[in-house]
C-alpha cells in the first residue's frame, strides 16, 4: 500500500493491484474472455472460477495468497495471479504448480486423467529481461528436443514487454496494466467498470485493508523492533550499510532479508 493511500483513502486502485486484480478475475465472464485472448489455440467457451484465497491460512500453507482457480468445459485447470515483487522467485511457480496437481489427486483422479494445466502470472516487470510480452515454459528436454509430455504449462506475462505477437484485446489488457485504460474494447471496459465499482465500495475497501495490515504481519513476522531502531541508529552513526549494519548487531543471515524490507519501509 503506498503512502499516498494513507492520506487519501479514496485514491483509485488499479488492475495490477493483486486485491484487485483477485476480485476482478473472480468475475466468469471477465475471467473466460481474458483466458480466450492468451489461449485462443484452446478454444475456451466458458470457464467456471474459484477463488483461492488464503489470508489467514496456516503457515504450512504459506499464509497470504490470493489467486483465481479457472476450469473450463474440458476440464483444464488454469491457476491465475498477479505478482508484484521486482524480485523473481522460480519456484513460486513451481509451488503453484504443485497445488494445481493436487486439486485433481484430491478428487480421486488417477495420473492419467490429470487435466491440462496452466500456471498464469502476469506481472509489470520483465523478470527475464527478454522484452517478450508472454513467455510460456513446459518441461523439455534441449538435448534430445523432447517435450516431456505432461500437460503443465507455465506463463508470464509482462505488460512492459514489446516482443512477440498478442491480439489487440490482450494488449489493451497490458495497456491497462500499465496505466492506460481504453473504454471502447469490451473487455478494457467490463474490467474498468468494475474495478468502478470496487474502488468505490466502502466494505471491499475495509477487506483489502485488512489484507494488507495481514500481509505485512506476515512478511514482519519475527521481527525484533529494536533490532531494526538499534540497526538504523548504527548505520547512521557509522555510516555503514543496512547489511554491515546487521552483521554488527549479530543478525543471522537467513533473517536478514526481512529486517532490509522493514529499515527500508522505516527509512
């Protein structure tokens, strides 16, 4: 949350926020023509969603996510989110993955009837500094050019991206992303219509507050408050790093990383 929505609670919030992004993928008809813009090779009529969120889920299960389940009429399972962080992380893919296989194992179904799956995550940040618009991954084989066969499918898409041919609808949907909202596309203006709708719905508001006072518990968890005022007082009277700064005050290396986010939200 940005420090301009502390001061004004009334500032827009757009698609690329995963709150929002969460509620508007949770609309069916939004969620099938997004999917039939990526995947047209697939020839998806309709799909049913689910949302699976998890803001107050045990940390076994990672606590915080907010992703939509999509099924269409043939049985293909598409896992579907927003992602934020600048920084990659490969095996969160893997994690999504993972959950969409047990989605089918659960219903008692055998590996061989296991569905088509998709792992979808769109981003505003080029983690491979490729400049692809959609880059999709299955398991491979480059020394004997051989697909593995296994029907997992992974997508990034990257609304900065300017390489590789989408339709005019995905674009726009990037566009938005990126700012730019165009009413005349049908989908841009279902979309805009209801992140309207959202934006200005005082309860949907409170929730994703809530949402995110939860998640920076999550992130926060562990941390010791003096240790990050005695690490901020050391590097401005030494004039040392955040990281010099906690190796000084014995700070192990693993916990680092969350006490840097918190200085860095304090500085």
């Amino acid at each position: 949350m940005s420090k301009d929505e502390h001061l004004n609670p009334y500032e827009p919030i757009g698609i690329t926020d995963d709150f929002m992004f969460f509620a508007v993928m949770s609309d069916e008809e939004i969620c099938t023509r997004l999917l039939q813009e990526l995947l047209p090779e697939l020839n998806i009529k309709r799909v049913t969603t689910r949302a699976q969120s998890q803001i107050k889920g045990g940390r076994e299960d990672k606590g915080i996510r907010l992703d939509i389940q999509a099924f269409d009429e043939q049985g293909r399972v598409y896992d579907i989110e927003m992602q934020l962080s600048r920084k990659f992380h490969p095996k969160r893919s893997r994690y999504y993955r993972t959950l969409v296989d047990m989605v089918s194992l659960l219903t008692g179904d055998d590996y061989d009837d296991m569905p088509m799956s998709f792992v979808i995550i769109f981003s505003p940040f080029d983690h491979f500094g490729i400049d692809e618009r959609v880059i999709e991954f299955i398991e491979y084989s480059p020394k004997h050019h051989l697909a593995l066969g296994d029907e997992m499918h992974t997508l990034y898409v990257n609304s900065k991206g300017t390489k590789g041919e989408v339709s005019p609808t995905l674009q726009k949907f990037l566009d938005l992303m990126n700012g730019q909202v165009d009413r005349k596309n049908d989908l841009i203006d279902a979309i805009a219509e209801k992140m309207n709708y959202y934006n200005h719905n005082q309860e949907w508001r409170a929730n994703r507050l809530e949402y995110e006072t939860t998640l920076r518990h999550e992130r926060n968890e562990g941390i010791d408050e003096a240790t990050v005022k005695n690490a901020l007082s050391v590097m401005v009277k030494f004039n040392v790093t955040a990281e010099q700064a906690l190796d000084a005050l014995d700070v192990p290396k693993p916990d680092q990383p969350k006490y840097l986010q918190m200085m860095k939200e304090k500085v």
